[in-house]
C-alpha cells in the first residue's frame, strides 16, 4: 500500500537522531537458498544447451534477479522516534509517518489471529502493511477525527515490544534488526 496521505512528517526527519526501535522485515533465510537455487539451476539448463566461451553467461544474468526479488520484499522497515519537546514522536511504516499523539490505542494481534485481522473483520480504509512471512501483527487504533483512517495492521516480529513503545512505554534500549 502506499503512504498514508493524512499523517505528514510530524518528528525530525535529521537522520542522525536514533530510532527508538527499529525492525527491517526480512524474507525467511530458505527463501534466499531456494530463489538462489532456482536460478542456479536454470542457468545450468541454458549453460547445458550452449556451451561455449559464454557459457557463464546464464549464471551472470540470472542470478542478481532473485537477489533483487528478495531484497525488495525486504525494504519494508518499521521505526519508532522520539519526538522533539511537547511532541511524543512517530511511527514510520515504510513511507508512510504517524505522530504517536494519533494512537488511541495498541493491540497485539497473534499468528492465529491474523487470518481473521485480514479477512471479513478488516475495514477497507484501514492502513496495513502485511507480510506472510511474520506471523504476529500489531492493531494501532487511531484518533484522529480528521482522518478517515480507522486503524493500522503493521506485521513485526517483536509485536509486544512495538505495542508497548506505540502505547507510552519507554524501552530500555535502542533494538536494532
């Protein structure tokens, strides 16, 4: 989905300021080994048929596309910044920006509960940014009259972390994945 119109930059864009929490949702590690392997396997094909001087040709060509597949499905980042003084921070989702001053309040969303989040229940105006991958999701309510965003379904490997930095808990350190 594409970023939120309604919640512009509310913290400091300076990328010197550290994220309070910050996560990269990155495809499972099998994922590499079979997208790796796959195209491994259809260069050997193209290499069989023609054999030669450009025989590494196959292998040159084909294997930066499953690496360029996969580092995409990855880019999504989930980030939360302390705000200036009088300023609570914000959540950024990919592009998209939340000031943490919108949330009403959090809600962990576990792996077999999710289907449900996703399917008949889910409001069609609602923000989400889902991975398959990640099982557990967080359910940020929003308030914000202005808005006609109701909630937002974020996946996160650390869902109760995130729950309780969006719901006014400080942590204890910077994480980092």
């Amino acid at each position: 989905m594409s970023e939120n119109p309604q919640h512009a930059p509310a913290a400091t864009s300076n990328p010197a300021v550290t994220p309070h929490y910050s996560e990269r949702l990155w495809v499972p590690l099998w994922w590499w080994i079979a997208g790796l392997a796959v195209a491994g396997l259809l260069a050997a094909e193209i290499h069989m048929g023609s054999p030669g001087i450009f025989a590494w040709l196959p292998y040159v060509l084909l294997f930066p596309f499953p690496v360029w597949g996969l580092l995409w499905l990855s880019r999504l980042r989930v980030e939360v910044f302390a705000g200036a003084p009088g300023s609570r921070g914000e959540l950024r989702v990919g592009r998209a920006r939340l000031p943490l001053e919108a949330i009403s309040r959090v809600a962990v969303v576990p792996g077999t509960a999710k289907s449900a989040a996703l399917g008949r229940q889910l409001d069609p105006a609602a923000y989400v940014q889902h991975r398959t991958w990640i099982k557990p999701m967080v359910l940020i309510v929003l308030d914000d009259p202005e808005d006609p965003t109701p909630y937002w379904l974020v996946s996160t490997r650390n869902p109760e972390q995130l729950a309780a930095l969006l719901g006014g808990q400080q942590p204890a350190a910077p994480t980092a994945d």
